[in-house]
C-alpha cells in the first residue's frame, strides 16, 4: 500500500491503547530488517529518517526505498522526519512524499517554539502531513540534537502548546535521553507526570530516547571486543507503564545501532576473512530483525496491522 500519515497509526494505537516504534534509519539495510519485522509481527511501522541521515544518504534516496518498501508491504508504514531543526531540511522532506515531520524547536524560549512550530504546521497541514513538537528537553546527544540539561515537560505549559500551535503529536520530557548512557543512577520515568500530560492534552504523546540497551547486546558486543560499560537504558518496565499512562509513539535508534554492530562484529570475529558485504551486513540486518520484532512486542503493537 501507498505510505499512510503518523496520524492515522497514532490514532488507533491512541484508541486502542498500545505504542508503536519509530525505528530509525540511514540504508537500505535497516529499512529491510525493520519492514520483515513489521510484516512478522503485523505491526504498523514508523519509519523515521534524521537530518543526519538526510545527511548520509540523502533525502532523495531514502524517500524512494520507503515508498518502495510500504508499496510492497501488506502494513501500514509512515515516513517520519525525526528532529527537524531547519525549515529547508523540512521543506525537503515534504518535497520528496514523507507523511510525517517533526519540527523541533525545543532548545528555542517558548514563543519562539510555538511560532515555529505554527509555521510548519500550516505548511504540512495544507499538504495532508502530520507534525510532531516538542517541549521540554532531552539529555544526551542524538546526530545533530544535543543537550546537556533536562528540562522535564510541564503540563499545564503542554496543554497551551498544543492549543497554540495544533500539532498532532508532542514529544515530552519525562527522564529519558538521547544516546546509550541514560542514566547514571535509578532508571525511572515520570510516570506521573505522563499522565497528567495525557489528561490535559487530546494528541498522541511521543518518548524520544527509549532504547534499552539490553543486556544480550551489550554482553555479545563484550565478547567481540565492545566495551559500552556503564551505557544504561530504559526498562522494559518503565516502556510498559509509560504507555500503559499514554505515550503511543517510541522512538528507537540506539538500540538497532547496537544490534546491528553486533550481528556485524560478531560475524567478522567467526569469519575473518570474509569480504562479502551480504554476509557480514546481511548478520546485521538478523539482529536488527530480532531486536525490531521484540520491540513491536514489548509496545503492543503486534497484530494490530
Ligand atoms: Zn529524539
């Protein structure tokens, strides 16, 4: 089928009450994995491409093998801009058929994030996209976004933002951060403060920063000479009881980096002499598969396709 927007797959996860994951990617090799994973499990599929990525691979490339990809898929999948800091990187994406944008202004005082984010609304709004804002501020660091502080979302503040500005799915701040090294001590969300976000606004809620880092990985990374040592994710716990208090979208990049390292490292150590890229990038894209569809599962997202 043809690409759908994020708002049509948010909104049924909103009314049925599951999350489904914005899987991140920069080739052909991740979108690969991610689409056998979604088609396995009958998820609905977020596919989000960064500035860097745009960067990497370029706009145009990527736009192409995700409408490939959704054409021949039997799930609904969405193209997403993830962080969009500038209004031409953003026009682009719009240009080139993505379904969805983020425009992320968060670092900006509030005014100026509202006007922004207004400005993009009115732009993708008249072209059928959906856009997502953020408010609040994330730690860590994620291609192009970085922060040192953490400023959690305030409710109240969420609540105007999205009268203001009409966005259809807002990113907040509630202990998450970007990057593998989340926590330093407890690895806790605000639940609370998820759900008096979800009482005052009517929109899908978005967590940024929700890799988990599981233990197999960074174990199998170790044995291949990676050592991520003190690198901490979120929870699995702590992703059930923020969707069962409303988040609906999970952005997940970190987590398929290392999978996909893994698979990649680990089949180099067995087969040292091998210089097929299909092998070694083909052990990649497996771990990045079985990470995907572990995820789809842990977020509920299973079976709703
Ligand atoms: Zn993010």
């Amino acid at each position: 089928m043809a690409l759908v927007t994020m708002k049509e797959i948010l909104e049924d996860a909103d009314k049925r009450g599951y999350g489904v994951g914005a899987f991140n990617i920069n080739n052909l090799e991740f979108l690969k994995a991610i689409v056998q994973a979604g088609e396995e499990e009958k998820s609905p599929l977020i596919i989000a491409v960064s500035e860097g990525a745009m960067k990497y691979a370029g706009v145009e490339y990527l736009s192409e093998i995700v409408k490939i990809a959704a054409k021949n898929a039997s799930i609904p999948i969405a193209l997403h801009l993830d962080h969009g800091k500038h209004f031409e990187k953003i026009m682009a994406t719009l240009r080139n058929g993505f379904t969805s944008v983020m425009i992320d202004a968060s670092d900006k005082p509030y005014e100026e994030n509202v006007k922004l984010t207004s400005e993009i609304v009115k732009i993708a709004h008249a072209m059928g996209v959906t856009v997502e804002a953020e408010l609040g501020r994330l730690l860590g660091k994620e291609d192009e976004v970085q922060s040192d502080v953490a400023i959690y979302t305030d409710p109240q503040d969420a609540k105007r933002f999205v009268e203001e500005t009409g966005v259809d799915a807002l990113a907040v701040a509630v202990g998450t951060s970007h990057g593998a090294y989340k926590f330093k001590g407890e690895a806790k969300l605000d639940i609370e403060r998820i759900k008096k976000i979800k009482e005052l606004v009517s929109i899908p809620l978005v967590l940024h920063g929700a890799s988990g880092v599981p233990a197999h990985i960074t174990k199998g990374l170790k044995e291949v000479g990676v050592d991520l040592k003190s690198a901490k994710g979120v929870p699995e716990e702590e992703i059930k009881k923020a969707i069962g208090a409303g988040i609906r979208k999970i952005n997940i990049d970190t987590d398929l980096r290392l999978s996909f390292l893994l698979g990649v490292r680990r089949y180099m150590a067995e087969n040292p002499t091998t210089f097929d890229p299909r092998k070694y990038l083909g052990a990649g894209m497996e771990i990045v598969k079985d990470t995907v569809k572990s995820k789809i599962q842990l977020f509920g997202s299973a079976n709703k396709a």
